[in-house]
C-alpha cells in the first residue's frame, strides 16, 4: 500500500515552502525532524472517490482545512466525500508555531461563501458537516457574522445536516461569541491546541484562559449546545499537564475531547519533541472518560474533524443515555 511521508508533504522546496506560506518563520533556523515511527503512516490519496470530491471542491471556489493544514487524513475522508470547509480565507492574522496555514493579511470576505459552503455541503451528500475557520483579527467582529450566515446557509440547503463549527478564539471581540451560538450550530468547536505553559511559544496570539472561558461560555449560552475542544501531544506537555488541562475542561463543562499527535509542517515550524505512542494515547482516552468527558478520541492521527459524524453520533447517545438514567 503506498503511503506518504507526513512530516515531508509538501513538495515545494522545504525553504520555499515555509517562506511563501510564513513569511513571519523564514529567517528561523531549521528544527531537527525526528525519524518517524511506524504508526504514523497513512495511506496515499488517490482514488476515483478522493478525485470526485477533489474535484467538487475545486469547483466550488472554496478552501478546506485538509488541504491548507496538511491533515495526514485527507485521503481517508475525501475517498468518504467528507471534508472541512475553511471559510474566510485561506490566510490567517495569526503566527502559531505549529500550525501550516498561510499567515498574512487576509483578502475581503466574500459574500457568496455561505451559500457556497451550503451548496457544496449538499453536493457531498453530507449529514454532518464540519466549518471551521482562520482567525480574522482584523474585522470587529472576528468572523462571527459570517460563520452565522454560513450556519443558516446550510440549515436552509441542507435541513437534515448537523452543524459542527470550529471557531477562533474571537479574542476582544464583544459578542462575537453571542452572535455565533445565536445561530445554533450543533457542536462548538474551539481547540486549546496545548498546555499553558507552552503557549508563549506555540499558540503566542491566544490566552489559555480566554480560550477556555470562550467554550464554557458557549455552553452558559445554549446547555443543550456540544462543546468539543483538542490538544495536540508531542510539542513538550508534561503527563501532569496534559491532566490539569483535562480537569480544566471539564470544570468548563466541555464534552468531547479529541486528542492526537503534533506534527510538523516544516522544518521552520516548532520541532516535534517526541512521537507519543498509541497505547499512551489508548491511556489518556481511558483517564479522561474517568474525569467525566462524554466521548474522547485519542489516537496518534485522530484531528478535529476526523470522524466527525460518527463521533457526534455516538457523542449525542452518550447524552441521551445519561438523561435517562
């Protein structure tokens, strides 16, 4: 079965590619990339399947986080017709370490893309759907207008359709998060990507603490709502940490929690400190299901959006089955 390399997938060359897409990374030394082990390996894209929704994508005019983030899953989810609508642009006002989407100053929203989501939404055949974002800290509102009217899009195109949002963190936005829930996506989404004490060299334009405030707010909001939230592993969190992060989350009433293993775009980006294996994973899953979340992915691949729908399935009978007892 082919595979690719998930640490070496972009094919311009390794200092262009980090120049074009990060201007803010060039002049950064290259980081050291660890050897792979072999559990992070996928199968390569390629079938008739992955090139039907490639090309309806393409079609549309719209961007997908698979592409832009360089998810190690795109093969998988496009040969299911499920991918991850990246609305608002492809370039972000944000310089994260870890992260492979173009950082810049973004272009003009595009008024049409909310009808377009929704029409391409129709198009995959999908009953859930995942929307997601950059972070637009140069509008007043954040995005939050735009990811509402895309909300209501794809209610009306789409009315048997479940709604997954994963939002910005709308820092010193006011109301942006009001505007948002108001529209009633199924699932909040809202990553706080790593522990606190390495934000200042990770995620430098978030604060933990507002990140986590923004997803217990969601649920004050709208109780019936589903927050999700994610940590990506192998960037130098301690076990301790990753613990106290969970305790916090669930003090913020989050109900899902996805966690998988960091890996690195380029060489400019933050290095890998180590590949976290499956089993510690399987371990993790195992705590944070005793801490009260009611549904947990944790595996070396495991994204956001990956598996959404199943997820979200099992995530909606894990409420009913509480309720009822």
């Amino acid at each position: 079965m082919p595979t690719i390399d998930l640490l070496n997938n972009d094919p311009r060359p390794r200092n262009a590619a980090a120049a074009l897409r990060h201007p803010e990374k060039a002049a950064r030394p290259d980081q050291p990339v660890l050897r792979k082990p072999p559990w992070i390996r996928v199968k390569a894209p390629g079938s008739a399947a992955w090139g039907e929704t490639s090309a309806l994508l393409k079609g549309s005019g719209l961007a997908t986080v698979c592409q832009e983030a360089a998810c190690p899953n795109i093969g998988e989810c496009w040969e299911k017709k499920h991918a991850t609508f990246m609305i608002m642009g492809e370039v972000c006002t944000r310089a994260c370490a870890f992260c492979n989407v173009a950082t810049g100053l973004p272009a003009p929203l595009d008024p049409s893309e909310p009808g377009r989501v929704a029409q391409a939404t129709k198009a995959l055949g999908l009953t859930h759907v995942v929307v997601t974002s950059v972070d637009r800290d140069d509008l007043p509102d954040g995005g939050a207008e735009h990811f509402a009217r895309t909300i209501s899009a794809i209610r009306d195109a789409c009315r048997g359709t479940t709604i997954e949002i994963l939002t910005p963190d709308f820092l010193r936005k006011e109301w942006a998060l009001e505007r948002v829930v108001a529209a009633s996506p199924d699932v909040f989404n809202h990553n706080l990507e790593t522990v606190p004490s390495l934000y200042v060299t990770v995620r430098p334009g978030a604060r933990y603490f507002h990140s986590l405030r923004l997803l217990q707010r969601a649920k004050e909001l709208n109780p019936s709502l589903f927050t999700k939230s994610g940590l990506m592993l192998g960037l130098g969190e301690t076990r301790n940490e990753v613990m106290q992060v969970m305790d916090d989350m669930r003090s913020a009433d989050i109900d899902f929690l996805t966690l998988g293993q960091y890996l690195q775009p380029t060489r400019k980006h933050h290095p890998i400190d180590r590949f976290v294996p499956p089993e510690e994973f399987e371990a993790y899953k195992a705590l944070a299901l005793a801490k009260g979340f009611a549904y947990v992915a944790a595996s070396p691949l495991t994204r956001s959006s990956h598996h959404a729908g199943e997820d979200f399935e099992r995530l909606r009978a894990t409420r009913g089955r509480r309720q009822e007892s």
